[in-house]
C-alpha cells in the first residue's frame, strides 16, 4: 500500500494523487490538515525521508515566520511546529513501507514507485 500526505486545494499534491491512479497504484490519501498528527508520525515520516525536521517545513509559510523557527534548531521544537501547524509540513509526501518522498515535482513519485 502506498500513502500520500496530500492537500487536496495543492496542485503538486492533486498532480501526485493522478499520477499514482493514473499507474493504478492503490493509494491510501491521508488529508494532513484534516485528521490530527502525532510527534511520532513526523519522526517516522523523517527517518523514511532520511531528512532533517526543516527539511520537511515550508520556510515560506508565514506562520513559519510568525513563529520565529529560522531561529530553532532543536528538532523536537520543529517538529512540535508542524504537530501544531500542519500547514509547515512541505507536501505532497508518497510514503511505501520504510520509504518516503517529497513529490516535487510531482514525476518523482515515477522513479519512486520504479525503485524497489
């Protein structure tokens, strides 16, 4: 099963979603903003990522600046950010058992789905 963080009003992430149906993928949609996350879901989330915790925000965001995270390096305060702020949390995220991409753009959910 694959899982998409996705943000249905995202072009990136609408764009990811058809790409995974369109390769008949069957994908499990996670609406982020909707259900509430856990620390331990974004920690998990990195590790498959293999990045940092500001790796995963959007540093454009204004709530990003509102709260001053240019300044935080403790990724526990990060993460707590985006536990808090979901809209911190960069998207669409393609998730596959102990893997994990950032879809953008959104065909390098391709060579994703191609890698074993």
């Amino acid at each position: 099963m694959i899982t998409i963080w996705h943000n249905p009003r995202c072009s990136k992430s609408r764009q990811t979603l058809a790409l995974l149906e369109d390769k008949g993928v069957n994908v499990e949609v996670f609406k982020y903003l909707e259900a509430p996350l856990l620390e331990q879901d974004i920690g998990s989330v990195l590790k498959k990522l293999s990045v940092s915790a500001r790796e995963l925000m959007r540093t454009k965001e204004e709530c990003y600046k509102e709260l001053g995270l240019k300044e935080v390096e403790d990724e526990a305060q990060l993460i707590a950010a985006m536990v808090a702020h979901p809209r911190l949390i960069e998207r669409p995220i393609v998730i596959h058992n102990d893997r994990a991409i950032i879809a953008r753009p959104p065909e390098r959910v391709v060579a994703f789905l191609a890698s074993p």
